[in-house]
C-alpha cells in the first residue's frame, strides 16, 4: 500500500508542476496533502541518523539558485562524479516553510557525507511538494513557493521584516 501512495505522490507532484490553472493547482494540491498524510499512516517516517557510514559531515557552502513565479531551484554541484551512483535511500531532507536541511550520505568513492541548511528562507514554501533529484555531479533542490512571487534573494535579510508583505513601497512625501 505504501508504494502505491509514493506513487501517487510522484505522479500528483509532476501534475502539479504542470498545472496552470488555479483551480486545478489547488485540487492537485488538496490530493497531494492528502496522500501524504495517508503515507505518513500506512508508513510512519524512519528516523534515521545524519551519519550512517561513520565519517565527517561536510557543510555545503558552495551552492547556485534560479527561480521562476512557482519554485525555485537550488543546484549543489561538484560533489562527486559523473560515474558516481548517489542512491535515494542515501538522501534525507526536511522541509519547512520558510527553511529546509538536505544531507546527502555516502557520496563518491570515499563515502563522504555533505549537509545544506538554509533558514531563513524568503519567502514561504511547499514542504509537501518540495524535492531532492539526484544530478550527475550533486543535486537539484526543487522549492516550490507558496505565492506565485520573485524573489530578489534565496534568503531574507536581516533588515527586512519576518512578514511576508508583497505590496509596493508608497514614498512619503
């Protein structure tokens, strides 16, 4: 039952990430909530341990962002071959609304491991629709917005304010 809901889920986030129409994205949407939450009942989530083959975990600093009005792609790159297999089951990420931790384990020849962590998001996202797809020297990290939006940055800065205001500046006079 387990593997028929994952698949569910796949098949609802690729329709997702095709629908147009607002109405159509949010039933997409509903379903897939719903579909998580019967997953997480027939198979409660393995905690398993950041570190499974013993070694160090190294922070990832080196990372680029593209965006457009619906999601937002993070790209790690140069963490291991193009002849490198990195398995699923060796890719653990938690996502929230405005953060998300990618640890990857046992990558490359040397079984290294590597964690990105970035908080403080701009704004809002997904976590039920965001993802983590295996490239052939790192990972893609697929962010889905919650508002339709661009963002002048991955992260919010310290001066702004923790409220997600999208409306214009008015100069005062």
């Amino acid at each position: 039952m387990a593997d028929e809901v994952r698949a569910n889920i796949n098949e609802l986030q690729s329709l997702l990430s095709q629908a147009k129409q607002p109405t159509v994205r949010s039933l997409l949407e509903s379903e897939l909530k719903r579909q998580n939450e019967l997953l997480m009942t027939v198979s409660p989530p393995e905690k398993k341990s950041i570190v499974k083959s013993g070694g160090k975990t190294k922070k990832i600093t080196n990372y680029s962002w593209e965006e457009n009005l619906k999601y937002v792609k993070v790209y790690v790159r140069d963490i291991k071959s193009a002849e490198d297999v990195l398995e699923k089951e060796n890719i653990d990420a938690n996502f929230e609304e405005r953060s998300f931790t990618v640890i990857l384990r046992k990558v490359g020849p040397k079984a290294l491991n590597y964690s990105l962590t970035i908080g403080n998001l701009k704004k809002e996202i997904s976590p039920e629709e965001c993802k983590v797809v295996p490239t052939k020297t790192g990972v893609t990290i697929h962010l889905f917005k919650v508002k339709n939006s661009m963002w002048s940055d991955l992260k919010q800065s310290k001066k702004e304010k923790s409220t997600d205001c999208d409306s214009a500046l008015i100069p005062l006079l």
